[in-house]
C-alpha cells in the first residue's frame, strides 16, 4: 500500500471532473490537483441521442482522456473504492491511500441495467438497444434502419435520470425516420413512461404532448419497464392506475428503446458521503456538502434537485472551484448555483425545442424575446455543432463562458401559456 497527498482531489473525470481540474488550474497555476478516473476515453454523452438516431457517429463523441487533462494535472488511473472524510482520505480499489486538502465528487451516475429482469441478456440484439452506454448506442440506429413494421416501443423508468428528456428525443428522430422512409403507417410507436406525464416542467410538458399528437405517438403513462424477453419479443410492465393499483402487463415489441433505471454508484451508496437517497448530500445552492466542510459535490452524483444534464455541470464548475478557493482564503462561500439545467429535445431530424428552466421548475431561457417552445432549425445546428463545441472548446478546457438565463425571458410566453 502507498500513501500520497494532493490539495485538490478530484473523484470522477468526465465532463465535471475535467472541467473542474482545468477551471482550477486557470484560476491558480500553483495550486497541486489530481484526478481519480480508470477510463482511458472520454465521451460526450449528449450526443449518444443523435448517434443512436443515425445524425452523428460514435467516433464524433469520443477524445483520449490524456488529451484533455492539463498536463500539470495528475492523473491517478483507478478506481475510488471508500471515503474516510474524518481523516481527509480516500481508499483505491488496490488499496492506496490518497489524502487530500479539499475533495471534488463528481464520479457520474450507474446504469442499474440489472434493476430490468432479463435486460443484460438481451440488450444489442433481439432488437433491444438503448442510447445510454457507448457499447449499446450505436445497435439503436441499427435497429431504427432495420424495422419495417411492426411496434416500436420507447421507455422511460422512475426518475432521476441523466436528461429527462432523452427517452423521448431518440422516438422523435426514429418516428421522423419512418416518416421519412415511408413506413410510418406501418409503425405503432409507443412511449411508455413510469412518470405521470411527458416532462417535469408543466411549460414544456404541454409543448411535448403537441409533438406526441402530431406524430401519432400512443403514450402509456404509469408504466415501468421490469422484465423483458428478446426472444419471444415481449416488454412486461408493471402499470399504475390513478388510484395507485398495480398490475403487469405484456406488450410485444419488434423494436424497443431502453432507458435503464440510474441511481448513485454503488461506492457512493455506501459512503459517509451519501444522503439517505444514496447520493452525495450537498447544499444545492453552493455545492458544499452538508457534514463536511472541505468536500464538494457536483455533476449526476449529488442530491441538488436539478435536471442532470452538461448544461446543469457547466453551471456548477465555477460555483465548486470558486467555493474551494474562498474556503482556502477562509472567505465566505456563495450560493451561486440556482438549479439551471437545459434539454435540447431533439423533435425531429431538423428541430429542437431548447428546453431551460432552474430550481422549482422556472422556466429560465437565455435567449429573449424567443418562444421557448419554438421548434428550431437554430438550435438543431446547436445540437449537432454548437453545443459540442462548447463542450469540447471551452468548458472541458476550464474556459469560463456565460449566458444569464432569466425567468423575465419567459415571462411573456408562460402567461400566454397559463391563459391558453
């Protein structure tokens, strides 16, 4: 066993964890940073909805992780395994010892693949694919060419998930697709959403149904995918009914999108970091976790009540690096994270309705005097170019870039929206 020291460690180095070493680093070049992360490749995960709906390749989304940490950085090649926040410490899964200053969690979340009986078995054949892992994304564009006819199933299981809105981002390209081929007649597409309704935030969920209509599209609330058999074809759900009976039922798929259920990872679980949700138990305005003082938390991995998504990461970077900064100075901490988060729903091949909103479900646009409901040609282009180059141009490399998002942008638009 081997012991080592770093100011700032870093447990996690994808899109939070990166930008948070890089941020830093531009904010102190003196200051000693490290980076827990076992993964040689970094993925942009934003764009596994467009590589699963055949708008993007799975190369694009994908850089060496050497490539992106600062060369000061180091870069530790493992595994967290156990915290030990009374002794300012960290256990290896190979059982080094890392001691640190000042600690950044920010590991992601777990696909809970097994949480889906008989989903393991069947996922990247049999027509079962999902656009939640670079191992199983690239099967649903496969899937989308293939089908001819038949039932296209789309799930969505219990919240929280990574982007609320992609289960239903990867149906709307693929029932664009089938229009485009002609075929849609021959298609019943379906979203079957454990959830009460399209989306979390009234504003947008109203936008949504529209676009459900317009396709066609059966929705199926109050159903969670629990089992499934490729073989045989056939997705079983388990339906809640508006008076909160449950029952199961069978449905026959010839092609069908998973959306796996997600939970903190396991290690996370069973810290003395996490809350009793099982993530890690920050303060949603400062990102300071709530027991120990020397500790931040940010990205899918915490408890802050936001849509998880980059956007939501872009927003938290300078709040963490800020914090851990004034703390060091013993200055005061800012709450200087309000819970924005942005979705761009990818409506068809063309358009996109950019989604913004912050705690509370307030509908915080950056873009004024544009209906945020609008279905976009604009910001499809942001989706298939700008948006990833921000991600990789500015915000993985620590550059600070800033677009207020303000509920008086939308003010206007949810009245007309309230009075409708």
């Amino acid at each position: 066993m081997t012991k080592q020291h770093h100011s700032v460690l870093i447990v996690g180095g994808g899109a939070a964890g990166v930008s948070v070493a890089n941020n830093m680093r531009r904010q102190d070049k003196t200051i000693d940073i490290a980076i827990i992360e076992p993964s040689e490749t970094h993925y942009y995960q934003p764009g596994f909805t467009i590589v699963g709906g055949g708008a993007y390749t799975l190369k694009q989304t994908s850089k060496n992780e050497a490539d992106l940490i600062h060369p000061s950085v180091t870069w530790i090649k493992e595994y967290a395994d156990s915290f030990q926040p009374d002794e300012n410490s960290i256990t290896l899964r190979s059982g080094d010892v890392i001691s640190y200053d000042y600690l950044v969690v920010c590991p992601g979340l777990q696909l809970d693949w097994d949480k889906i009986e008989g989903l393991k078995e069947t996922i990247g054949k049999n027509g079962v694919c999902s656009n939640y892992s670079p191992d199983t994304v690239e099967y649903t564009w496969e899937c989308i060419q293939n089908i001819k006819q038949g039932t296209a199933l789309f799930t969505q299981p219990p919240m929280p998930i990574k982007c609320a809105g992609a289960p239903q981002k990867i149906m709307y390209l693929a029932t664009d697709r089938f229009i485009k081929k002609g075929i849609r007649d021959k298609i019943d597409v379906q979203f079957c959403n454990a959830g009460p309704g399209m989306f979390g935030v009234p504003f947008f969920a109203k936008a949504l149904k529209k676009v459900v209509d317009d396709y066609g599209i059966t929705c199926n609330f109050g159903n969670n995918l629990v089992a499934i058999n490729g073989e045989t074809k056939t997705a079983t759900f388990e339906t809640t009914d508006s008076e909160g009976n449950k029952q199961r039922v069978d449905r026959q798929f010839d092609m069908i999108h998973v959306t796996p259920p997600q939970s903190a990872p396991d290690f996370i679980k069973q810290s003395p970091l996490a809350a009793e949700s099982g993530w890690v138990d920050v303060h949603q305005n400062t990102l300071q976790h709530n027991k120990y003082q020397n500790i931040f938390g940010l990205g899918d991995a915490t408890t802050t009540p936001n849509a998880k998504t980059a956007a939501a990461v872009r927003k938290q970077i300078p709040v963490v690096v800020d914090n851990i900064l004034k703390l060091k100075d013993n200055a005061a901490l800012v709450e200087g994270y309000d819970g924005y988060g942005s979705c761009p729903l990818t409506t068809s091949l063309n358009t996109v309705i950019l989604a913004e909103f912050s705690y509370g479900g307030k509908v915080t646009p950056s873009f004024p005097f544009l209906d945020p409901r609008t279905k976009s040609y604009l910001w499809w282009l942001g989706k298939i170019m700008g948006f990833p180059w921000l991600y990789w141009q500015l915000m993985i490399k620590g550059i600070r870039f800033d677009i207020p998002h303000l509920e008086k942008y939308a003010a206007k638009f949810v009245k007309d929206d309230n009075d409708a």
